[in-house]
C-alpha cells in the first residue's frame, strides 16, 4: 500500500493545507472529533503534537497546550487507544510530531510498531538528529513504513539540505525563520530570499512551510514558495477554551482558504 | 591543561560517555552546535588562547585556589580533610572558572552577544562579570522562583550590567531557564554564544566545561603533592547539580581508580518525598536538555519537577560524565537532604570559620558517611561560599 503523504502530493501540488494540534487539548479525547472537523472544511493533512514537559523549539502557546495536554493525562498510551479506529473515519495523512524523549521511554520500536497500527503515516521529531536516525532507528522507520520527516532551517547549509533530500521519502519541513514556535511577525523579504533559494534547488521531495504561519495572508505567501504550509499557533489559539469545535475548526479554516 | 586524553571515562569522537550524551538538538541549533563540535579542542588548545585563560585565572579569579587543611573538621570525622577552597575565587564559586573559558571562546567565534542560565545566580553573576570585562552585551535567564530565594545575585548581575530574564513555565527553576535560554539561541543562533553553566547539554558542552573546570584537580594534584608527598587522595568529595564543580575536582583522578569518587545529590526533604533532586536515585535515561542522561521522568516520559533548598542543585538531572561514572560504578553517588545540608553549614561556619555556599554544604553533610579512616586523604571540594544564602540561613538557622 502506497503512504499517504506521498499520495496526497501527487494529487496536489499547491496550496496544501496542513495543520498542527497538540493531542489532549483542549479536552483530552478532543483528538478525533478534531480529525474529523479539519478533513471535512478540507484540511490536507494534519500533524499531531504528542505533548511534552519541555518544548524547547517551541514557543509559549504550544508550551500552554502542551502543558494542558498533560494535566489532562494525555501520553502516548492514551493516544494510540484514541487513535485505534481512526482510519475507519479519516482518510487524510496524519503525522505524529513531538520530542524523542517520550518517544524513546515508549520504546521506539513500540512506538512505531503503534503507529503504523493506527494508520500514521509519518513522524516529525525535531530533536531526532539525523545522525541518530541514520545509525540507530532508520532501517525501522522502513520496517513500520513510517515516514521521518527532516526540518531545515534558514541555516542549513545547501549540502545538508541536499543530504536530508535523499534520507527523505515524503516532504520537507521549511522552518521559516530562526525562531521558535508562534512568531508574530509578518514574512520579511529575507525569509522570501531563503524560501527562494530553496525553491530553485529543486529537491526530489516536496517542500512545506510551517513556523509562523498564522493567517490568510502568511499562507499563500508561503504557498508561493512551497507545495504548501503548516498553521500551528494560529489554530491552538483558535481552538483555545473552545466551547464549539465544530464552529471555530469551520471558521477558522474558511478564512485561510477565502 | 593538555588536549588529548585517553581514558574510558572521558568523551569519544562522538560525543558519548558510555551510552551518554551526544547532541540531541533541533535542526535550528545545528550550524551552530556543529561550529563547537568542529572548533573547541582547536580554539582552546590555541597557545595564545592558553596564555590568556592562565593569565586571567591567576590575575582576574585569583587561582591557584588554597587547598587548606581543615583540622577541627578532621577531628570531628576523625581523618584527613583538606577543602579546595573554590569558595575564594573570585564571584564566590568555581562557575567563573568555565565563564573565562566560553567568553575568550565566544570571542574567537566572532560572537557579540552571550547568553546564559542560572539557578542560584552564580553562573548568572560569573557569566555577567565576564561580560563585563569583555565588554559584551550579555542576558540571564532565571526561573521566577530562583530570583525569589537569591534576590542578592539578580541585584549583583543587573549591577554588573547584565538583564536578568525571568523563566515562567514549568516549575520556574534552573530547567527552565535553560529551555529559554535555548528558545533564545535558537532565535539569534549568529551573533549569540549561549554559556552553559554545567556538564550538561549537546556534546560538546559537557566535554568544553569539564575541560575549562579541570585546572580544580590539576590544582589539588600539585598542592597535594607539596603538602603530603603524594598527588593523590584517597576520597573527592564534591556536589553535583548538573555536576560541573565534581567534573572538574575528579577530572585528573578518574583513571587512578584507587582515588574514591563522591558525587553527592540534594535529597530534598528525603529520597522517596516526592520533593528532592537526588537524579541517580529516582531518575532514568533519556534525552533532556539535548542530552542522552539520567534524569528524573514520569513512566511516559515528562520531566519530574525536582526539589532542593539549594538552587544550584534544584536540577532533575546530571550530565552525561556523571551518569556514565554512576553506570559504570567509577563515582560512588550519595545524597543529602535540606536539614542535613543547613547542619552542615552550621557545622563548617563554627568548626572553621568559613560559611559556605547551601550546594557546596551538602558534600559536607555526608563526610560522615563515605568510609574514610584515620589516614585516609579526603579531598572536599567547597564550590562556593554561602553569601548569596545568607536570607536562606537567616531564615532556617539563625
Ligand atoms: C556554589 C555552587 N556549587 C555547586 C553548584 C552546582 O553546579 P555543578 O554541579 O555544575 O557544580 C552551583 C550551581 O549553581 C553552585 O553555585
């Protein structure tokens, strides 16, 4: 069976709209109904934050969303049983995003072997180095089928982009500024030069962008540069002490894709 | 100091102490962790490089630090103590020792901005003096909690010149300011170096700050020997927080395995409290703060808020050396709780006259249990002296 990820990119090419949400939050099992709300206002694909205590990539938001999370008792036990029969109502690609820490006390052999159970297609782990990876866990990311998907950043030298080009088989994650999680800041002109330098390397695997993306106008600035982009902060905080996920995922999303 | 050094305990190529370490950074860190990687060893064993860290620790800290004698403690634990006494140098504790080292680094990289963390401030301080005399714009950050308990060091870094940043997430103490000090690397990774204040964090930090911390046991090597007749002691006594003063203190001794390594860790209001930090008790491997080590974690793997009356020890894990030495049984790891800790520093204040730091009182607080006889040799290193305490010690003692 072909993944996922790599289908949805050969169907779409422009404009894909993917989203970030950390698992057991608001609610603890707000997960699936979550799922179910973003596929049906045509959300692409959607990354799921496994949450931790320590999140130093990212900003104060998801720090909040991730602390919730754990208040609420989510881990990855909890997790996977929510996401047992997710494959029977979403047909979406689903990404597990989160640090190796969690990861690595599951077991990761266990935790891909679980995964790829529920139907995940992919994992982000921005504290994975690709050393590690490269040694130590990539003949069994093959083995579960799960996708690893690498970050660059405005400092990743070209030859180490080119590098994580071939380890990658699904997408590249464009951080789109040397900032962590939840900027504020409209796209400058120097991001717009660095999204172009990685646009003309024409790499083998498709390019999203994600870090920063909070809006209508950020959006299809990144989607100029990119097969698409990531919306993280953004939609935590739209979802924040939501009393209507139904009605806030719909609006929100309606307005990206105005 | 000399560049190559063969020893199982010492880092390999890779950045590993036995199954510890390495650098489990973000993407966003990795130009710059890499830059380290490839430079240290070249830029540290420069000779000039070399000439001005002497010059410094011996005109600007005060090394070599005495090795004194202490003789009524002696007697009470009936054996032969002598405390290195970090405690004098200057900013009162062995962390400046590391900031010479990074700052005149830093300078060689090119960078003009520096960062750093703290927990009981003297990092803080250490990493703000040096900036000072290096004239370079420097910003702490410190958990909300910890500016509360040492209110004189925020005042001493901020006269220094420096910007004390206040950590607000977690449990709002030394882990925390350490996530943001990286949130701030990761944010300005050209123009800024980030002073770790410990053996912790990506490799090569661990290494670079016990190397910088090593001249603490080259020193007791030499004053031991015209003191006694032989380099070595039979015991090191020292704290471990995240374990840079015992890095340094064991550093010239980890091969000669006849010289008894002591770690000791803060047990808070006691081991099995639920409040204390003592990591090799309670903790468990996996990856914090960039690093593969011991530390203290829930089944699922979210880090345990620690617990100790001393800031500087108030950490819920150890770097990377430390677990390997603890795994592999070199160090002997014992622990002290809050009371024992403040007994200590009644007891070093009258039998000594020297009151020392809350950190440096917990290695004295377990002299009485490491097995020294009569004869036997202990070396304890006194980490810092006990003035940024003293609300503490007004508070709980006197
Ligand atoms: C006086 C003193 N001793 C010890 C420590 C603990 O740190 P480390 O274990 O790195 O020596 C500190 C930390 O702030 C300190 O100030």
């Amino acid at each position: 069976m072909s993944n996922r990820i790599k289908e949805l990119f050969q169907q779409k090419n422009k404009n894909i709209l993917s989203i970030f949400c950390t698992a057991g939050f608001p609610n603890k099992n707000d997960i699936v109904s979550i799922l179910e709300h973003a596929q049906k206002n045509g959300v692409d694909m959607v990354e799921i934050g496994m949450p931790f205590s320590d999140p130093t990539a990212d900003g104060p938001v998801i720090q909040y969303s991730n602390t919730i999370a754990i208040n609420n008792g989510m881990t990855l036990k909890v997790l996977f049983e929510q996401l047992k029969d997710i494959r029977q109502k979403i047909n979406i690609p689903l990404v597990l995003m989160g640090y190796f820490n969690p990861v690595y006390q599951y077991g990761v052999e266990n935790f891909l072997n679980d995964a790829n159970a529920c139907g995940i297609d992919g994992v982000i782990i921005p504290d994975l180095p690709m050393y590690e990876y490269e040694t130590m866990y990539q003949q069994m990311f093959e083995k579960y089928k799960l996708k690893n998907i690498f970050l660059v950043t405005p400092q990743t030298s070209t030859e180490r982009i080119k590098k994580i080009d071939v380890l990658s088989d699904a997408f590249i994650y464009i951080v789109s500024s040397n900032a962590i999680t939840g900027g504020n800041a409209d796209i400058q002109e120097s991001q717009e030069k660095y999204f172009q330098r990685i646009q003309a390397m024409q790499l083998n695997n498709p390019i999203v962008i994600g870090f920063g993306i909070k809006d209508k106008s950020t959006f299809d600035t990144a989607c100029n540069y990119a097969n698409g982009a990531i919306i993280g902060t953004a939609f935590i905080k739209a979802i924040d002490q939501s009393k209507d996920l139904e009605n806030d995922i719909a609006s929100f999303i309606k307005k990206i894709q105005a | 100091m000399s560049e190559n050094i063969n020893s199982k305990y010492q880092v390999n190529e890779k950045g590993y102490y036995g199954q510890f370490g390495g650098a489990y950074i973000p993407e966003m860190l990795h130009p710059n962790i890499e830059e380290l990687q490839q430079k240290y060893l070249e830029i540290i064993y420069d000779e000039n490089f070399q000439k001005e860290f002497q010059q410094l620790l011996k005109d600007y800290v005060g090394r070599p630090t005495p090795l004194y004698f202490a003789s009524r403690l002696s007697e009470k634990f009936q054996t032969q103590i002598y405390l290195k006494r970090e405690d004098l140098c200057h900013t009162g504790a062995h962390k400046v020792n590391n900031t010479i080292g990074q700052i005149l680094l830093a300078k060689r990289l090119g960078k003009t901005r520096i960062i750093a963390e703290t927990g009981a401030g003297q990092h803080g301080v250490a990493t703000a003096t040096v900036c000072a005399l290096m004239n370079l714009p420097c910003v702490v950050y410190m958990g909300e909690v910890d500016i509360q308990r040492q209110a004189p060091n925020v005042k001493r870094m901020q006269l220094l010149g420096a910007e004390v940043r206040p950590a607000t997430s977690g449990s709002k103490t030394l882990k925390d300011a350490t996530n943001e000090a990286m949130r701030d690397w990761i944010a300005n990774p050209t123009d800024t170096h980030y002073i770790i204040g410990s053996v912790v964090g990506p490799h090569p930090f661990p290494d670079m700050v016990a190397r910088f911390q090593s001249v603490i046991s080259e020193e007791i090597k030499q004053q031991l020997n015209e003191k006694t007749g032989k380099e070595n002691p039979d015991f090191v006594v020292a704290c471990v927080g995240g374990g840079s003063n015992a890095a340094g203190a064991f550093y010239h001794f980890l091969d000669d395995e006849k010289v008894q390594l002591v770690a000791v860790e803060a047990a808070g209001h006691g081991v099995h409290s639920g409040k204390s930090a003592a990591t090799t008790q309670l903790g468990r491997i996996g990856v914090l703060h960039s690093s593969k080590t011991l530390f203290m974690q829930t089944e699922d793997g979210q880090v345990v808020e620690p617990h100790s009356i001393s800031a500087g020890l108030d950490y819920p894990g150890i770097g990377p050396m430390h677990a390997n030495l603890f795994d592999t049984k070199r160090a002997h790891f014992l622990s002290a709780t809050d009371d024992e800790a403040l007994k200590a520093v009644q007891l070093l204040a009258k039998l000594e006259g020297i009151i020392p730091a809350l950190e440096s009182a917990h290695a004295i607080a377990v002299l009485d249990r490491i097995g020294a006889k009569q004869n036997d040799v202990v070396v304890l290193n006194l980490s810092g002296r006990g003035d940024k305490d003293l609300d503490t010690y007004i508070r709980e003692i006197i």
